[in-house]
C-alpha cells in the first residue's frame, strides 16, 4: 500500500477542525506551540472566534497547518512505509513536516511568518475566487481583462483566480458560461506575482531554520509548483518559497502521485475539498478526509482494511 496524503490550504477551517485531534496527547505539544502564536488555545478559537477572525490570513494559515500536523502526530504509526506527501498552498508547508525535512513546531514558526510576509505585500481589496467549468483560454482572457492571474491550477477545468477586482471577474466568469463562480474566504491574492515581495522574504525565512538535508526512505515529496519530487532540498526550498506567488500545480500533483504508485488518498484537512478533487480525477483510487471519521480509531480501521 502507498498512501499519498493530502494537506489542505485555508477557506474550510471552523468548528469541526481539531475534532479529532484536539484531545491527542501526542498533538497536545504543538496545541500549545500554536496557541502561542495565535494569542489563545486554537481549539477554542475555531469555536469561537468571529468567522472573520477564524479566516483571517495569519490565523487561518496556523489553523491549517495545525490541523495538519496534529493528525500526522496522531496517526503516523498507522501509516504505511511508503507515503507520498503533497500540499495545497499553505498545505505545502505541512507537507514538508509531515514527509521529514522540518520540525513540527517550526512549520507553525513558519507559515506564521509567511502569512505576515503575505499580508505586508497585499493591497486592499486582494483575494481569491473559484471558478469551474471555462477553458484555460477562456479563463486567461478573463484574467487578461480584469488584472488577475491563476492562483491555483484544479482537475476538471477548475481556477482559483488571484486578484483585486473579484466581483468584475466573478460576473465577467458568469456571463462567459462559468458553472460554478463563488469567492474564497481567502484575503489575499495567494500564488500570483502580486505576491513576489512574500516570496522574498519567505525564502529568508526558510534559510534561518533547520531543514534535514534528505528525504526519509519510502517518502516522495511533491512540489506544488509543478507536482515534481522533491529530490534535492535546496532546490525544493526555492520552489516551496516560491510557491506563494506562483500558480500551484494541483492537478499535477494528484497525477504525480497516481504515477509514483498512490493507492489511496488521505486528506487531513479541514474540508474534504482535496479528498473529492483526487475521487472526481481518479475514481478508481480510495479517496477519504479525516471529516469522513468520527473518530481517530475509525481512520485506523480504514487505514488497516485498505492495506490487506
């Protein structure tokens, strides 16, 4: 069995996130590490906190990559040997954590540095809209026209578009035959060259921790960039930096991971976005989140009868 699992980016965190692991004595370390970031216990702000704050950049990038890393914590010995690790946005960073090269805790450091890098080079009125079923010809003219780029490159003709006039182009989308056009609750035009400043000063950020100089055995790390291996760290630091103000690859990355021998999917979360794309783009592959369980036990038992 190889398992490639899914780490998800920002727009679905809230109240369900930390569901399973927020009682896990193995994640209660990096509880704390976030909570420390983040002014309070992140297990009570999903809950309570207003739904701007819960998706404000800085916040929700924290959230995220904890929700990530907690599960890894938390499930890692009911992994298999083989696994193959791929990020959505700031996804990707947890996904460096969870295949070896860097520390838990210092993710967390991280992405909230690199949503501090973001925020300082946006502009009022940044951010990010979905829209499914136009060509790519069709959706660069729509960019083209309304000052936008492609954030994020999803299967089934599906964008998530980069920008600072989003309700022009969410209307120009619709009027061009768009089957489904909805904003994302994202503040900030992620992976577009409106973001190469954040892409700087991550790329710093990445220089002042410590990074193990190989892959583990039996882990393949994908870049989001263009869904490669990672097989030198240097050069996959410069594409994880990268990252932030480039189109990130997704469908790429799902095909490099059906290539490299994934027979099943893990997605940790929050949502079941990641989960559906790799079940819509490979149906013959099992394709689960950890919002399909309702308990950490019941990810086990999936994982086990999956691998017999």
């Amino acid at each position: 069995m190889t398992l490639a699992i899914l780490c998800s980016g920002q727009g679905l965190q809230g109240p369900r996130s930390f569901a399973l692991t927020a009682g896990e004595s193995r994640a209660s370390v990096l509880f704390a590490q976030a909570s420390g970031l983040l002014g309070g216990d992140a297990r009570t702000l999903v809950q309570s906190a207003a739904a701007a704050d819960v998706h404000g950049n800085r916040t929700g990038q924290i959230f995220c990559v904890l929700q990530a890393v907690a599960a890894a914590a938390a499930l890692r010995e009911a992994w298999p040997d083989r696994l193959i690790v791929a990020g959505y946005s700031v996804g990707e960073v947890a996904a460096w954590s969870i295949a070896g090269l860097i520390e838990p805790a210092s993710a967390l450091d991280l992405v909230a540095a690199r949503a501090e890098a973001m925020d300082a080079a946006s502009h009022a009125h940044d951010g990010l809209l979905f829209v499914r079923g136009l060509s790519r010809a069709a959706v660069d003219a729509l960019c083209a026209d309304h000052g936008a780029a492609i954030a994020i490159v999803n299967p089934g003709d599906a964008y998530v578009l980069g920008g600072d006039a989003l309700e022009a182009l969410a209307q120009a989308a619709t009027q061009a035959g768009a089957l489904h056009v909805t904003r994302i609750a994202v503040a900030v035009a992620s992976h577009t060259p409106r973001l190469e400043p954040a892409s700087l000063s991550f790329r710093r950020q990445l220089d002042r921790i410590g990074v193990a100089p190989r892959l583990p055995a039996g882990i393949r790390l994908l870049s989001g960039i263009d869904g490669a291996a990672v097989r030198d760290v240097r050069a996959g630091l410069d594409k994880l930096a990268a990252q932030v103000s480039h189109t990130v690859q997704w469908a790429a990355c799902l095909d490099s991971a059906v290539e490299a021998g994934a027979t099943l999917f893990l997605e940790l979360g929050p949502g079941r976005a990641l989960a559906e794309m790799a079940a819509a783009a490979h149906p013959g592959i099992p394709a689960r989140s950890l919002d399909d369980f309702a308990t950490l036990a019941g990810v086990r038992a999936w994982l086990a009868r999956q691998a017999r």
